[in-house]
C-alpha cells in the first residue's frame, strides 16, 4: 500500500538525491526545489535556502520524472470495464502509484456502447484526481481480424455519428483513441484529432499506405508495437514498418520479455530512439493483487507465473508494473538507464502533448516525481508536492 505523509505540499521542500535524473540529463547530489506543487529549480545541497524543509533519500536514491502510463486496464483487482467511474479511475491511479506512476490513463478495452459512453462521462470527473490524465479507449473501432482478446462481437465499424460521443472528451485531460485505421471512415480521424485527444493505430491490419493516410489525418501513435498489427514484410511494411520508419509515430511497448523479445525491443530502440518509444504496461486488475483469476467482459483470464492468458492461451494484457518495465528495459535489452527513465516519462509526455508540464525536472513543470532505490525499486512518489511512500 502506499501511505501519504505529513508533508505539506504547500511548504517549500528541498528534496535531495545522490542522483537526479530531469529528463534529459543525470546529475551528482542535487536538491529539487519544490513549493505549491511545482518544481522551482536543482541546486546543489549547499545552496538550499533556508527557509526550505530537507528531505534526504537514502544514499543510493535516485530521484526521476514520475511515470506516465498511457496504457492502464486495471490493478488492485479493479477492472475500468466493469466500473467506469471516476472512483475506480481514481483507484487504479493509486494502485499504479505504488510502482512509480504518477499520471496514468485508464483504459477502456472493446465493450457495450454504453460502456464508452460511461467511460467518457467518468473521465470528465475523474481528470485531476491524483494520477488521473485522462481516459484511453481501446476500442471498439477495431479489426476484428485482429481482435486478440477483444470480443469479436462488440467490435464496431465507427461512423462519423460516434465523434458525437468522443466530443464529450474534448478538454478533458489528455486522452487516447485506439482504433484500426483502415476502418475508420474518412474523415474520422481528423474528427479526433480536433478535438485534442491523440489517436493510435493497434488491433489492426493496415497497410503502410493506410498508416500514412492516418498519420496525415492526425494519427501519432502505436498501442503495443508488434502485438496484434500488420507485420514488417519484404513488399509490405505494414504498422510495424510504419511505426519504425516515420518520426510522427510514437511508439507504446509492453516490456515484459514475454509481448515482445528484447532483441525486437532492442532493434525497435535503436531505430526510432528514446523519444518516440514508450513503456507501456497494459496492466490488468491482477497487478497489486493476490487473484489467480479475473473475468475480462466475460471471459476468464488466469494469472500463470506472470502472464495472462485466456483459456485458449491467447495473452490478456499483462501483470506489470511500470518501475519493472523501466527494470527490464535496462536488464533485459540493455538500454541505458536515462533512455529507460525517458521511455517511461519524458516521451509520453510528449506523445500526450503534455511535455511542457511533465516528463522533465524543471522550473515550472509539476512536482510529480519519482524516488527509486539503487535497485529500482520505488521508494516513494510525489503528485504535485503530495508525496506517498511505497511500502
């Protein structure tokens, strides 16, 4: 559980690590200057003022951006699907909180229409609650060919009458459409866009030619690069060529060596960069609970040595935390520690089109921050100045 403590927000804090790493660069024993829920500046311990509360972090503490998750099905045995309330989006934030995230958004998968309609109206309530961003719906404008776990039978053709209902998100947070391009009506996509909510390509078959239609019309990114869309082939690149090949795609990976082998992750990182892949968990209600178990819009999914599978032995998203993905991407694939920091904070951000408030360390952007261990481990989290530690 994570507890809050008697820190004030309010109070002007100094927050002082062995390492600070601000989104771009890792510095030696700095302090970060926080008051009002905002970050004023990094000095070195010397030139605190005094009038600033110290916080001191164990030796071997880093202090990071905190986490953005755009991808956040569940956790703590908490499913959006069957509650899409502001109180659950407000409970699956805290569960993710325990692991680093510190703005997340929960994700909706392919249901009743009446489930995104509820779903919209929770995200207008449910945006600025702590670690709330926004919603994000995957689904139900789908390929069915691709439908992975997604039932096959609410898996809708979207026509323009359905940015009636998506106009709801209009100004609300930062929000997220997944869709299969080569569905959508013409048209359709650049509805979305104008309306500020970002659009990602996932479940789907398109073809490079559909992918750079929709990334004209407004498309930036990718849900679980490799999972469930057209591969890269000889005489077609299809989303994955896409994605690797054109600077406007942001790029989501699950990395938890079991959606995608690291030597794919490895080769996707040296081809796009840090700043157009994001971790992404995927994360179902098993995580921060002790289920075996769940029902996913009616069907059982069972939590096997890490891995979520239907019956069938089809994946149903992943128990991961997004501290883990940060962990494996430097263990597991072997990226640099700044570039997985960045892939788990920074560049959602950017793909959100939030970079000018999150993802970094400076003046002026918002307290939400990140402490890990030498491990990376969490040790503790702070949204805006209000900190809870992991325990």
């Amino acid at each position: 559980m994570t507890h809050e403590s008697g820190m004030n927000p309010a109070q002007a804090t100094a927050i002082i690590a062995s390492r600070v790493f601000d989104g771009a660069m890792l510095h030696s024993t700095r302090a970060v200057l926080v008051r009002g829920g905002d970050v004023l500046g990094i000095a070195t311990p010397a030139d605190v003022p005094a009038d600033f509360q110290r916080v001191e972090l164990p030796n071997d503490a880093l202090l990071a951006p905190g986490f953005i998750d755009v991808q956040v099905n569940g956790g703590g045995g908490i499913l959006l699907n069957d509650t899409p309330t502001p109180d659950a989006m407000a409970a699956i934030a805290r569960v993710h909180r325990r692991f680093g995230t510190t703005g997340c958004l929960p994700t909706l998968i392919t249901d009743h229409p009446q489930a995104m309609v509820a779903a919209v109206g929770a995200a207008r309530h449910g945006v600025g609650r702590p670690g709330v961003l926004g919603v994000h719906l995957e689904g139900p404008f789908l390929n069915p060919e691709r439908a992975g776990v997604h039932r096959k039978d609410l898996i809708a053709v979207p026509t323009i009458a359905d940015l009636d209902v998506l106009s709801d998100l209009r100004g609300v947070g930062a929000s997220q459409v997944t869709l299969a391009p080569e569905r959508a009506p013409a048209g359709f996509i650049n509805g979305i866009a104008k309306l500020g909510v970002r659009i990602s390509a996932g479940h789907t078959n398109a073809t490079h030619a559909q992918m750079m239609a929709a990334c004209d019309e407004g498309l930036t990114g990718i849900t679980h690069l490799y999972n469930a869309t057209s591969q890269l082939q000889a005489r077609e690149p299809g989303v994955v060529g896409a994605a690797l090949a054109d600077r406007r795609i942001f790029a989501g990976v699950i990395c938890d060596g079991i959606h995608v082998d690291p030597v794919t992750l490895g080769i996707t990182h040296r081809a796009k960069g840090a700043d157009r892949v994001m971790l992404v968990t995927d994360a179902m209600p098993s995580l921060g609970a002790n289920i075996d178990r769940f029902m996913l819009t009616g069907m059982e999914i069972f939590v096997r040595d890490g891995k979520l599978t239907r019956g069938d032995g089809m994946l149903a998203g992943a128990h991961l935390d997004m501290a883990s993905a940060v962990r494996n991407a430097v263990e597991f694939v072997g990226l640099k520690l700044t570039d997985a920091l960045a892939m788990a904070s920074l560049t959602p951000a950017k793909f959100l089109g939030i970079d000018d408030k999150r993802g970094r360390i400076a003046p002026g952007y918002a307290a939400d921050l990140v402490a890990l261990d030498g491990k990376l481990g969490v040790i503790g989290t702070w949204i805006a100045g209000g900190y809870a530690a992991a325990t």
